[in-house]
C-alpha cells in the first residue's frame, strides 16, 4: 500500500521564541502553519527552562532580601523565612505556565496546527514526523510523513556537557539548576557568563553560599570591565566567591554531593558542594535531525549559512535563532522570525538590524546595544563618548539604587548614536530606547531634544546627551 504523505504549507520546526512568533507571523499574513515541537509543552527553552523561569527565581530572591532587611527605609520585618518549595510552584503555574498557555491561545485562536513528536528531514521537500524519544523506531515505517511548500528551522540549541562533569542528580545544567527542590548551601557554577552569573546572584539572594569558577580573567567577558566591576562588588557582598582563570578538572558525586576539582595556574583546588551547574555555554541544534539529507548549508562552526532574509541554500527552507550566527539570543530569533514569515509571503523583509541589545540580569542589571568605544575604533571611526552617573538620578536615588552610569558612543564627525552601555537600575528596559536610537541611526541631539519625565531612570539618557552636547545639567 502506498505510503500517506500530507502536504503542508509553511512546517515550523521548534516553538521557542524564534518558532512560536515565525507561526504567529506567518498566520497572520495567510499562510497555513503547521509546528512540529518535540516537548510536550510549547515556548522553547526560554519560555520553560530559560530566560522567563529564571527571572522567577531572581525575582523570589530580591523580595526575600527585602523582607530580611528593608531597615534603610525605616521598615523592620520579623524574621523572614521561604518555603522553596512554594517559589518553585509559583514560578512553574503562575509565571511558565501562564506564558505557555498564552502561546498555546494564540496558536488556537490563529488557527496553526501542532504536531508533538521530533522531525526528521529526507529531503529538501520532506520530512516525518516521529513520537518524541529513542530513534529505534525510524526503520519500521512509523510516523507521519510531510511534504512542505516552505520550512523554517528554529531547533534553538542546548547545554554543552564538558569533560569530567557528565550530567546527572548531583552534576547539572542551568535547566536543573532551575529546577532545584531546595536551596543549595553550597552551590558551585562552571562558567560565569550570562547564565552562571544570573543564577550565582539569585541562589546568593536566596541564601547559598555560590562559588564561580570561570575560565576567563572575568565573569561576563561580552560586557566592558567597569560594567562588570560593579556586578562582581555585588555579588562579592553576597558572599559570592569568584574564581577567574578556573580550569575545572572533575566533578565526583557522592549520595549527598558532588565534589568540584579545578585548577588555577596548574595548583589543584577542590569544593565540596551540594549541587555542580554547568553553565559553559550552549551547541546550535543542527545535528539528529537529517539535516544532512538536506542541501542546506552549514558553516565550519555548525551554523545555518543564511542570506538577509533568513533564507538557506535551499530556497524555500528557512532558518533562525541560535542555530544561526549572531549572538544567540530570544530576542534576536523573535525579529528574525518575522523577517522569514514576511518572505515567505512575498515581503521585502530583511535582517538588517544595526545593533542587537544584550542583557544580562544581575545586580545590577548590565546593558548594551551598537558599539563599544573599543569597538568603534577598530572600524576606524572616530568617537565622543559621555558617561552619566545614576547617583545624579533622582529616580536612582529614591530608589536606594544609584550605583552605575549610562554611557553613550556617538560618532564624533556626525553626532550619530554608535552604541551605548548601562549598569545600573533598570537597564534591562532603559536599553530600548538605545536600541530604538542606534538601528534608527539617531543623533544624540534627537535624545536631547525629546522630552523626558521627571523623576525617571530614563532621564539618564537625556542626561548623557546633553553632556555629549557640551551642556551638561546635572553633573
């Protein structure tokens, strides 16, 4: 009997950030969408093990600092206390839960299919589709088959597992470390970039004692060292322990356990500790899937060799998100999953962005988008730079929050915005404006000339301008 192929319009491989906006998009411009997501829940690893659960947890440890001690503005608390186990169903059923069951509304209510299972290619224009698990099925003639009109990669990607430290009950990733049903007294981080370095500043908040071991000479390398300075005093005055230029050796677990061995210009140091994440970064998803039956290109790094609109070498697959070059950010996959579904359907879409922001959520929190001054001189262009302080903010200042500074990297011939950089309160949200002001190629005049209200973090900005101008107000 002959095989049953069913045609599909646009398949969409991965519901994450980069998936689940791609099937929004493109519904919305009239394409018929059918996802493939091998989890049984959708919105990727930021929605359910990432980025959003995360902050949960940064979040519940904040609150908890505060109700330990918020004497500094004359508020005396008794003793506070957290029931972990509490703040993890919070963070699960009010926060996760919430969001994915948002993405799983707007699927319905757009009308886009969902197939749960993991897709394997056969060609440029096939695919099956099988139940989510071991392979050993594959040969038996399983499984629903799929011949696409287009197709958009968004697999994401997953931990790295290093040498001497195999995952397991003691020895984990940062979805275990989310995950985690109590609160570690000792707690050891392998890699202190965005995630080690987030999640160190949370479980401190929530009383760990957190040991750092980074392989670099600083925690965040990707931010500049007087931004990173003022994160590292704040962690080290939660008893945060950093150590940089940290080769880690092995991790040997015990019933109870895990102890760490590592070295520092080849000296042997080990840490007993309760619980080992590994936070060394993360591999693009372009293996396990048949992607070599494909004609898609990959670069000598695993990466989708995309054009400006998200297109492969084969026309009409697409791909985005981290398994594609540029930082490997949710963010990043959201915009270009709008630029493939606008293609798709005919639109002159295009990645063309100037500058991507880039976030990390310590305390305080770190941000940046465009060029560094650095960064500007490699490229031979000539800067101004200004740099305002948050403890001239008044907002900053209410707020018992004025450490940090934004600076701002404009081209000294022109007065075009390059880039700018904050630290401080809020960075997280005042980088959109910068965003808006560095991909839009405005000058610093068009910041300083647009109202801002007062008392606010964003008059930072304004302020950093008007020092660009030459008329700084309040420094």
């Amino acid at each position: 009997m002959a095989e049953n192929i069913v045609e599909k319009d646009t398949v969409i491989i991965g519901s994450g950030p980069g998936g689940y906006v791609a099937a929004i998009r493109a519904a919305e411009l009239g394409q018929d969408v059918t996802v493939i997501e091998k989890e049984p829940t959708l919105g990727g690893v930021c929605l359910n093990v990432g980025c959003v659960p995360s902050k949960a947890l940064i979040t519940a440890g904040h609150r908890l600092q505060e109700s330990i001690d918020s004497s500094v503005y004359g508020i005396t608390t008794a003793d506070a206390k957290i029931d972990f186990t509490k703040t993890q169903a919070w963070k699960d059923e009010k926060v996760v839960k919430r969001m994915t069951d948002g993405v799983n509304m707007l699927f319905k209510k757009h009308k886009v299919e969902v197939i749960q299972g993991e897709a394997y290619l056969d060609s440029d224009t096939q695919l099956r589709v099988m139940p989510s698990g071991p392979r050993q099925f594959m040969d038996n003639g399983g499984g629903q088959t799929i011949k696409f009109k287009n197709l958009i990669l968004a697999t994401g990607s997953r931990p790295i597992e290093i040498r001497g430290f195999k995952f397991n009950e003691r020895i984990i990733d940062s979805t275990g470390g989310l995950n985690l049903t109590s609160i570690p007294k000792e707690f050891v981080i392998i890699g202190g970039g965005y995630v080690g370095t987030e999640l160190a500043g949370a479980y401190a908040n929530l009383g760990s004692h957190v040991t750092i071991l980074e392989g670099s000479p600083s925690i965040i390398p990707n931010f500049e060292k007087d931004m990173v300075s003022i994160v590292e005093k704040n962690l080290k005055a939660k008893g945060v322990t950093i150590v940089t230029n940290a080769m880690a050796k092995k991790g040997e677990e015990s019933a109870d356990g895990v102890m760490v061995t590592y070295e520092v210009d080849g000296k042997p140091e080990t840490i007993d500790a309760d619980y080992c994440m590994v936070t060394v970064g993360r591999r693009p998803n372009t293996d396990n899937f048949g992607l070599e039956m494909t004609s898609v290109k990959l670069s000598d790094h695993g990466l989708v060799e995309i054009d400006s609109q998200g297109r492969t070498s084969v026309p009409n697959i697409y791909a985005i998100g981290d398994i594609t070059a540029g930082p490997a950010l949710a963010h990043k996959a959201s915009f270009e999953a709008k630029t493939v579904a606008g293609a798709i359907s005919g639109e002159n879409t295009a990645n063309d962005y100037i500058g991507v922001p880039a976030v990390c959520f310590t305390d305080p929190e770190l941000a940046v988008v465009g060029l560094t001054k650095d960064e500007a001189k490699e490229k031979g262009i000539e800067t101004t730079v200004a740099k305002f302080p948050f403890a001239a903010n008044a907002r900053a200042v209410s707020l018992d929050s004025a450490e940090g500074f934004v600076r701002l990297v404009a081209d000294k011939e022109t007065g075009t915005l390059l880039g700018g950089q904050i630290v401080g309160p809020g960075a997280s949200d005042l980088i959109s404006e910068l965003s808006v002001a560095v991909n839009c190629q405005l000058n610093y005049e068009d910041i300083e000339l647009t109202i801002h209200p007062h008392p606010t973090l964003g008059e930072t900005i304004m302020e950093a301008s008007d020092i660009l101008s030459g008329f700084p107000t309040d420094i």
